[in-house]
C-alpha cells in the first residue's frame, strides 16, 4: 500500500500544506515538511479534529434556527426578511472586525517601532546639542503622493560609497572648505572632487554629529517599496543545474513542449535566457543559463534571482565533478535544492546509489529521512516529469513567494546582446512591480526607455509583472549579467542614476585591489573585525591529495576566525573556481596543478588571490601564519609566458628538444618553468637551453617559435604546455 504523504493530506481536506503542518503542530506532532509521510495516528487525529469541528458547526447551527424559529414567533416578521438582514448584518459586523484585527495590529507594530526611534533620536539630539550642532530639517518623497513630507530628525543621512567631498558637504549642510580642512588635520590631503571610501565618510559625519545610513546601490531612492495588502503569489524562478551530459537541455525541452503557456510546441528559444511554463494553472519560471558558471556570476555582481535549484543527476553515471561544483554553488547562494534523479528508464540506472552518493554530500533524500526533494524522472519519456513540477510548486508554496505588482518594476539582467537593427538587446527577469512600452529604465550603468517587449515565444506584449522574463530593447548600451533593472519616473532621473553608477564603478575599479580576500590582508581584517572566517576553495591533481588538504586545512582555526571549505575538486584552477573565489570573497588554494589562461586572466581581473603549492605542509603553514598575522616574507611567481609543445627533436648527448610555439608573453634563458600534461605537473625547474632555429636565444616573444630544452627532463610529449614564470620576492612587514 503507498504510503500517503502530508501534502496529499491536505489536498483531501482542501487545505495548503502549510495549513495542515500547522495543524498537526497543533495536535503535538512534529511533521518534518509537507513531504514527510503521514502516521496512521496523524491521519486518525486529523479526522477526528474535522468530525469535531463538523458537530460543533452542527450544533452552532441548530442554536441560531432556534433564535431565529423565537424571534419570528415574537414578532411575527417574515423569515425571508429576518434572515436576509441578519445575514448582510453579520456580513457587515465581519468586515468591521476584521478591520478593527488589522488597524490594531498595525497600530501595535508602529507602536513598538516609534518607541525604538525615539530612544535612538533622545541620544543623537542630546549629543548634537553638547557637540553644538544644529538639529536639521530634511525631505523626503512619499511614494503614494507627489507632495514632500518633511522629517524632523536628522542626525541620520543616507549616503553610498565614494561620494564626492562636495556632495557629502551639501548633505551634512556645510562648505567644502571645512570638510577639506577637517580632513587635513585627520592626516589626508583631499580636494573638492575627490571621491571618500566608506570609513572617510563616517569619520567625518561622526565629527560633525552626523550617523549614516548605507545605500547599498545609487537609485535605492528611487525604487518603491512594496505594499503588504497589496502582496499576491509570485511564481517561483528556478535555474537547472548539474553535470554535462546528464540530460539538463532534455529536461528543459521536455517540460517546454509540454508545459509551455498557450501550448506552443518546439525546443527551448535560444535567443532568450528564461521563460515560463504553466502546470495546473500555476506559472514557473526558469532560467536557460550556461550551467553554475552564469548562475555564479550573476551571485558575484550581489544577485539573487534563483528561488530554487534543481540538480539533474544521471541515475547510470551517478554523482560527477560538475554535479559536485553545482551542489557548492547553491549551497553557497543558500538555495533550496530539489534534485531530479534522471535516465530511470535506462536498463543499468541505479537511483539509490545516486542517493548514496548525495548522501555523502549531505543531500539525504525524505525517504530517507532527510531534508531533500528527490524525484525520479525520464526526461527522454517523460516519467515523473509531473511530479517534479508539483514538487517545485509545493517548494514555492512552503517558501510563500509574493510580490507586488502595483509598484515600478524591479529586476534583474539574465543575459544581453548588441543584436543589428534591434541595438542593445536584454533579457531581464522582474522581481517586484511591473513596467510597460514608455517607461524610463536603468539597467546597470546604462539608461533608457522601453522601445519593445517581447516574449520568451516571440511575441510582443504591452507590459509584464513579477517572476516574468522578457526581453526588452530601448538602452543606450549593453549591460552585464546580474545587474540590476529598475524603471524611474523620468529620462532625466535615469540619465542621473546612470552617471552616478558609472562614477562608482570607476572608483571600485580603481580600489579593488583592497577590497578582495588574500592570504597577505587575513590578519589586518580580523584585526579590525571584518572576518569572522577565511573562506577556501581547494583543488589538486588527484582525489587523496583534496581529501588530505580538506582535512588538514579545515581543522586550523584561531579564536577569531576561523577556516571554511567552501569548495573541493580535482582539477586545475578554471574560471568557474574564480567566481565562486569572487562571489563568495574566498581564497583559492592549488596543489600540484596550473591555472588555466582564462581564469589567470579573470583572477587579475578581479583580484582574486590563488596560491600554488607542491607541498601540503606548506599550504597548512602558510594558512596558519595568515590566521595568526605572522605571514613571512615570501617568494611570490609572475606569470611571464605559455608556450605548447608542436614537435619534439632527440638529440645526441644533449637529450630531447621540445619545439615549441609562444602563444602567450615570452621566454628568457633564467626564467624558471613548469610543464604540464592535462592539467597536471610533470616538471618543475629551468631551462638548459634556448634556441631560434640553430642559433641560441636570449629571449623568444610571443608568436615565435623556438626550441627548449627542459635540465635533466627529456619525458616531454606533443601538446604538452610549458609555462614561464619570474620568483619575485616580496617583503611582508607589520606595523
């Protein structure tokens, strides 16, 4: 016999899965989630509870017809009469209850929120007025109504990173020259232009009585907030993860063909980033992106557009590197994970030894006793396809996804193009409000107004709402993945957002190097309290050597801070490694393997700090010296040329010759070099010998070819890569 299920439960009774959790909470059970299984004991107090519940109307019902059977005896009115006014009476009485409900709730809430300001407001005036500082009057716009509504209070203003000395003068309602000044005697030469980090902004409000408040992006002041009796269900946005080959794009076109809204038949649109499905009259969307790499990027430009994550696993290959990447960035991004088992149609699938394998991972499946959604699914014939997505609604039920779609429209960019004849072309995903043809919008850095709207079916609509992706043209250039959309009241109010947000991205740019994580700043930011844990990504040439590093340096902790392995593979450094390193602002730690071209170029990029090591007591020391503030000079390397293997040459008493061809920078006789073969190293020291044909070379550049000859190393192969680097020393001093 099946077992029956708490979700199911609910559906026989007409009741959301939340209803029937609390419930049963109620009667002192302790249900894990709506999927856990329903107890003989649960099914029989449930009934029990409804049959009560069902008397008690009963007898409520009996009660009032005695009344009413009284009332027409008494005063011989019709009963017609009677009845229909006592119900638009009772009616009447409901309503007003239930208004009086919420006016005292809110009343109860504002309550306890001016008793909060008021205390905070005594103290700031108190210090304003032994400071001598005039208590100021400042405006702000009311979102419902055009008029401005003056707030006394301000010893709060609201301020982003890298404002410029005259703006902060004009906020704190003083001259330029005193801000200047003020900052001469604090030891920093600034001019009226000049841009303030964070620390320099609240030094100087602090001195003048003044709080701040963070904006954490130009154009916050320009986003409505939402309404709470507004508020309605949103659908859920769901990205599909897992390893290459494993049946995601299959997956993805199954549920299209069959689910798609007004039954449109096909493979998934390429040409936009997201769409949506309709299944039980209940919308979905999902995001069409390139694997965790996109769905990371957007997480390390500060987005959050994924509800939920659905992991693809083979249940004939079981887990695999990539499915192992993708479980790390959704823990990472702290998104519930349902995972769909598929290829259960296969003669050699193993879905338990999936679940085995998940297991370890800690995805323990709720059949199992766990927390994770797991389902079995064919995605070639379609099995469990329904299920999965009754499962996705059920996990958007229990999350109680709602949003507002009275207000202006607030997103997110999931992908974008430069497109002939359209100009800049952007897929973007709306999480609150809506916005329509004509609005004025900011994406990023760039502004504009709404030309067009079109579908993920290629059709043109007027205006779209929450979780509902479209692609929209009509903006001056071309944003990036994970920026964020909003629409302005005006052209001339985006154009402004616009100019500011370019002017932030030039300062960030110019500081970046002092904001990421590396080895060298540990201790000066645990010092000054900013990390509370050094997070790690681990990768080496083979699975001891990640097991052994994890271990080693999972353990080391001081009682500050201490160490968080966020991720581990076999492999060498790609570029899905650096932005995990960039959104989750983490240290990347190699062991006996290269970093491939793309990610060194991203790492420079966005300063992510990866150190190499052929020795795993060298890592455990070097992590316990940057914990501990006692980092040594070191011996850092400086990648200056790549070069791949085409020809090999074995030559009498001098060995073999590698002929090679410089892809990348250059090659000098005492630079140092690494060969490697797959990703892994095969050799580590110098070169003996440097040629140009059959004349000895100084230096060989880029697009020559040359000969190399490796010191006491002839096992080299076509194709292999040989890498040249500088020992740079750097000197570490502590104040």
């Amino acid at each position: 016999m099946t077992k029956k299920r708490i979700y199911e439960l609910a559906k026989e009774y007409k009741l959301s899965s939340n209803a029937m959790l609390a419930i049963l909470r109620e009667l002192k059970f302790e249900p894990k989630s709506h999927m856990s299984v329903a107890t003989d004991e649960m099914i029989t107090a449930i009934k029990n509870k409804f049959t009560e519940q069902k008397q008690a109307a009963k007898k409520e019902m009996e009660h009032q017809e005695q009344i009413k059977a009284a009332v027409r005896k008494k005063t011989n009115i019709g009963s017609v009469q009677i009845s229909d006014g006592k119900s638009k009476i009772a009616g009447i009485v409901r309503k007003i209850e239930k208004k009086q409900r919420q006016k005292d709730r809110r009343k109860k809430k504002a309550r306890k929120a001016v008793d909060k300001v008021e205390v905070a407001k005594s103290f700031k005036s108190t210090m304003a007025g032994l400071s001598g500082v005039k208590g100021k009057k400042r405006y702000r716009r009311s979102p419902q109504s055009q008029h401005a509504e003056a707030i006394e209070d301000s010893n709060v203003i609201e301020v982003n990173e890298f404002i410029s000395v005259a703006e902060l003068a004009k906020l704190l309602d003083i001259k330029p020259a005193e801000i200047i000044t003020k900052l001469f005697q604090m030891g920093m030469m600034a001019t009226i232009n000049q841009r303030l980090d964070m620390d320099t902004i609240e030094m100087v409000s602090s001195e003048y009585g003044f709080e701040i408040a963070k904006v954490a992006e130009v154009g916050e002041y320009a986003k409505e907030l939402e309404h709470e009796e507004k508020l309605v269900k949103r659908a859920p946005v769901v990205t599909v993860m897992g390893h290459v080959d494993h049946g995601k794009t299959s997956l993805l076109d199954y549920i299209r063909k069959t689910s798609v809204v007004a039954g449109e038949a096909g493979a998934i649109t390429q040409h936009i980033g997201a769409y949506e499905v309709e299944y039980n009259s209940d919308r979905i969307a999902f995001l069409d992106t390139p694997g965790h790499e996109a769905f990371t990027a957007m997480r390390a430009r500060g987005t959050q557009i994924t509800d939920i994550v659905v992991l693809v696993v083979a249940a004939d290959d079981g887990v695999r590197p990539q499915t192992i990447e993708a479980i790390d960035h959704a823990k990472a991004a702290n998104v519930p994970i349902i995972v769909a088992i598929n290829k259960v149609d296969k003669p050699n699938a193993n879905s338990d030894n999936v679940r085995t394998q998940l297991s370890k991972l800690n995805l323990v499946a709720e059949e199992w006793g766990g927390k994770t959604i797991m389902v079995e699914v064919s995605a070639k014939a379609g099995t469990g396809i329904d299920k999965l997505l009754e499962m996705i609604l059920l996990q958007a039920e229990v999350m109680d996804l709602q949003a507002d779609p009275t207000i202006r429209a607030q997103g997110v960019v999931v992908d974008s193009k430069l497109e002939k004849g359209l100009g800049p072309v952007v897929t973007v995903m709306i999480q609150k409000g809506s916005c329509a043809v004509g609005d004025s919008i900011v994406a990023g850095t760039y502004c504009g107004r709404i030309r067009t709207i079109t579908n993920d079916r290629e059709e043109k609509i007027r205006s779209i709402g929450p979780s509902t992706p479209a692609r929209i043209t009509g903006l001056n250039g071309v944003p990036q993945a994970g920026d964020s959309f909003i629409t302005v009241k005006n052209d001339q109010e985006a154009k402004e957002i616009g100019l500011k947000r370019s002017q932030i991205k030039r300062e960030q740019e110019a500081r970046r190097t002092l904001g990421r994580m590396s080895l060298d700043r540990v201790f000066d930011r645990i010092k000054e309290g900013q990390i509370k844990e050094l997070r790690l990504i681990i990768k080496a040439d083979v699975d001891g050597s990640v097991e052994v590093l994890t271990d080693t340096l999972g353990k080391i902790a001081t009682e500050e801070v201490k160490t968080n392995i966020i991720h581990s593979a076999v492999g060498a450094v790609s570029e899905s490694d650096v932005l995990l390193a960039t959104a989750s602002d983490a240290v990347i730690i190699g062991f006996n393997i290269t970093v491939d071209s793309r990610a060194r170029d991203l790492s420079k990029q966005e300063k992510v700090d990866i150190r190499l090591y052929n020795v795993i007591y060298e890592a455990e020391n070097d992590i316990k010296r940057a914990l501990e503030g006692m980092l040594s000079p070191e011996v850092s390397e400086k990648f200056v040329g790549m070069a791949e293997v085409r020809d090999i040459f074995k030559i009498p008493k001098v060995g073999v010759i590698a002929g090679c061809y410089v892809k990348e920078g250059r090659f000098n006789r005492k630079d140092k070099v690494r060969l490697s073969r797959d990703g892994k190293i095969i050799f580590d020291g110098n070169i003996i010998s440097l040629k140009r044909f059959k004349e000895d070379a100084r230096e060989v550049k880029e697009g020559f070819e040359c000969g190399i000859g490796l010191e006491n190393f002839n096992d080299i192969k076509v194709g292999d890569i040989i890498e040249a680097f500088e020992l740079i020393e750097t000197a570490r001093t502590l104040s």
